[in-house]
C-alpha cells in the first residue's frame, strides 16, 4: 500500500526538472549515451587507459605498475586523463568503451582486434589472467580471491556514494544518512579487520587483485587519504586493516600508481598522464610547472 504521506512531500512520477546539488551536480543525470562528439588520443602502448586517480581508478594503475615491477613489459601503458568534472566520460569515443560512462576504462591494442574492458574489477581479472600474475590458479584460493573482489564491488558503493557522498560532498548534511551509511561502513571495516586477524593478505597469504581492489578505498580511507572522516569512524581501532594498509602502501608500485591521473594532493603526487616510466621523475605537476 502506498504511503500518503510521500506524496505530500514528492510527486507520484518523479521527474528530473532541478539540479541535484553538490559537487557533482554538473555531471549526474537519469540518462545515459553520450552528450558529444570526442576523440580519444591513442598513444604507443598495448595498453590505453582513460581514467582518473580515484580508487576505482587507483586499482588499474596500481595493478599495471605492480605487473611492470614484476617485468611483464607487456604490461606497459598510456594513462590519459579523464576529466569527469568536465564530463569527458561522455565523450563518444568513451562511451563506445564504457556504455555506463564511469572510469576507469581500457583497451588492450595487443591483438589484432582491440579488446575494451570496463568496470575497475573487470579490467583486473583481464590484466590478471592476461599476465598470469596476483590471482592465484588453486581453486580454493582462486575462490577466496574472487570472493573478496566482488565484496569490494558490491560493499564500496556503500563507502562512496553512500558515506562520502552524504558526509563530504552533500551539499545538505542528512543525520540520517551520514548515521546510516557510517554504520554500515564500520560494519565493513570490522569485516576487513576480523579477516586480516587471521590472514596477512584478503585471500590468504600472497597479494592479490584483492588486495589491489580493497586497498585504495578501505586503505585510504583508515589512512585518512578520503573524506577526512578518519577520526569520526574511530580508523585505528581496526589494528589489523592499519597493519595490512601500511604493508601495501609501502610497496612501490602502490605508491607510483596512486600517482598516476591524479589531479589533487601536492603537485609532485600528480602526474595527470603517464606514458613512460620515466615520467615519475619528469612530468608530475611540480615539475612541469618548475620548467615552464
């Protein structure tokens, strides 16, 4: 039965006739296709990644930086930067990759047909399988490792679009909301905290793309790298989620592909497009400001 009481408040079909509000008020909408016409560069790599340095995109540029440490040459690729405050997701180039208009997106040029992947855990199943590297072949641990992939796909948007969004970019602080998507977020983090009591890494004892998935949100975030809520959700009562998002981001990998597409934090953590290895110690903001 239908609450009248809704319909004082909201109308029986709801229509798209306001702006939404927020930060992202400018780029959200009920529709999806693209909005123009845009050509995507293509640079010399088997790899174009078109993405941003968030956590979704973290995962993919992690992921390569640790396959190219790991000396799969073929892992070497062009990041280019998508500018989603700009709407370059609705570009018709990108839209033929990502039909859902969300980073990051690849296309492995490596064959003699290209190959689009999209959605963050996609591209690191493919790069996983592609390479033979950080999913493990056992299928017992095969198992744990896709199990804890697909909890990160299906818990972060509870972290992101549900807390972060109502506790740091709403622009109308809801009680409510921020009460019931922080409780849901602690409740992840016991999650996290209770497997890494007894395991050193999500899916046993080796690093995985589970690791590489959980880590630039749930990492991040005990870390204080996101929405400046680590006091209020109490972060370091989670001992063993500090201990294991420490472990990885000391790895080197980790920390190069954080850099990679982003565009916030000190300009020497930015580098907004990486088409070399060398361009770590070139191309970030710092330096490309210094030389002009």
């Amino acid at each position: 039965m239908k609450d009248e009481r809704f319909f004082r408040v909201y109308p029986q079909v709801w229509t798209w006739n306001k702006a939404n509000g927020g930060q992202f008020a400018s780029i959200n909408r009920p529709i999806a296709g693209p909005t123009h016409e845009k050509k995507l560069p293509i640079g010399r790599h088997p790899l174009q990644l078109y993405s941003l340095g968030t956590p979704n995109g973290q995962k993919v540029t992690i992921m390569l930086e640790e396959l190219l440490a790991l000396g799969h040459g073929g892992a070497e690729y062009d990041a280019w930067l998508i500018r989603i405050g700009d709407g370059d997701q609705f570009g018709s180039d990108f839209v033929k990759i990502n039909p859902n208009s969300k980073i990051p997106a690849l296309m492995d040029r490596s064959g003699e047909k290209p190959i689009r992947v999209f959605e963050s855990g996609a591209i690191l199943t493919y790069l996983a399988e592609k390479f033979g590297a950080f999913l493990p072949t056992e299928p017992a641990a095969r198992a744990e490792c896709l199990s804890w992939l697909f909890w990160q796909m299906g818990s972060a948007p509870y972290l992101g679009g549900g807390f972060g969004h109502f506790y740091a970019y709403a622009p109308t602080k809801i009680e409510y909301a921020i009460d019931r998507f922080a409780m849901e977020v602690k409740r992840q983090l016991d999650v996290l905290d209770r497997r890494l009591a007894e395991s050193e890494y999500l899916a046993g004892s080796q690093y995985t793309i589970a690791d590489i998935a959980v880590w630039p949100w749930y990492g991040g975030l005990v870390k204080g790298l996101t929405y400046g809520a680590a006091e209020f959700l109490q972060v370091e009562d989670y001992k063993n989620v500090q201990r294991w998002a420490d472990a990885i981001g000391d790895r080197p990998a980790v920390k190069r592909g954080r850099m990679v597409n982003r565009t916030s934090g000190e300009p020497s953590s930015q580098l907004h497009e990486r088409h070399d290895a060398s361009d770590f110690d070139t191309r970030t903001q710092d330096k490309l400001a210094a030389a002009e």
